[in-house]
C-alpha cells in the first residue's frame, strides 16, 4: 500500500511517498532531509501531535497552551478537554503548568505566555 503525507517536520513541507507493509513504513521517497523520512515512519506506526489551545482565566481572560511534548494524535480532543476544564486565574507565568498529566498521556500543559 502507499501513502502520500505531506511532511510536517519543517518549514519544507515536503510531498512524501510511503510505501507501508503491515503498518510499518518500509520506504519513504520525497523527503529532502532525514526529518521527512523519521516524520513519515512515525505518522504510519504511532502518529503524534503537539496541542495549541487557549484557556480562559477565572477573571475571562483568554491564556494560550500548549502541550509540552507531543501526545497520541488519538488523544487530541481529550487533551482539549482536559486543558479547558481547568482552573486558572491570575497572574499565568509563561511555562506555569495548566495540565500535568493531559489526558493521562504523561505530557503537561504549560503556558505559553504571561498574563497579568
């Protein structure tokens, strides 16, 4: 089976051909630099994302998040929910933990900016 992806690893964006054998990537074609190639054999076996979002304050203000790592792609709504269910109020330092453990996947939740 082949699967084309457009890579994510970079600014490149690079149109890339994989060629999948029982769920594991066994070629990758397109790719101008290793980043597509590990960025394909990954999307195929475990894909993963990194989650952006905003939280509001207590006080209605709006505090963007992101996920210190990246999580299961599967999980990504349940990250969402986990980060908007949280109570926040302020001042948020950047870096401040929202979330430690985001949907049980083991990767924080931490502030992206300082609100006063």
């Amino acid at each position: 089976m082949t699967r084309e992806l457009t890579c994510i690893g970079c600014p490149m964006g690079c149109a890339l051909t994989v060629e999948v054998e029982n769920g594991e990537a066994v070629s990758v074609a397109g790719n101008t630099c290793k980043i597509g190639e590990n960025y394909a054999r990954s999307e195929i076996s475990a894909p993963v994302r990194a989650v952006t979002t905003t939280v509001l304050t207590a006080e209605g203000i709006p505090v963007p998040v992101k996920t210190a790592g990246s999580i299961p792609k599967e999980k990504i709504f349940e990250v969402v929910k986990d980060i908007k269910a949280a109570k926040v109020t302020l001042p948020v330092r950047l870096g401040d933990i929202i979330v430690s453990d985001a949907a049980g996947t083991g990767v924080a939740a931490v502030a992206t900016r300082t609100v006063e």
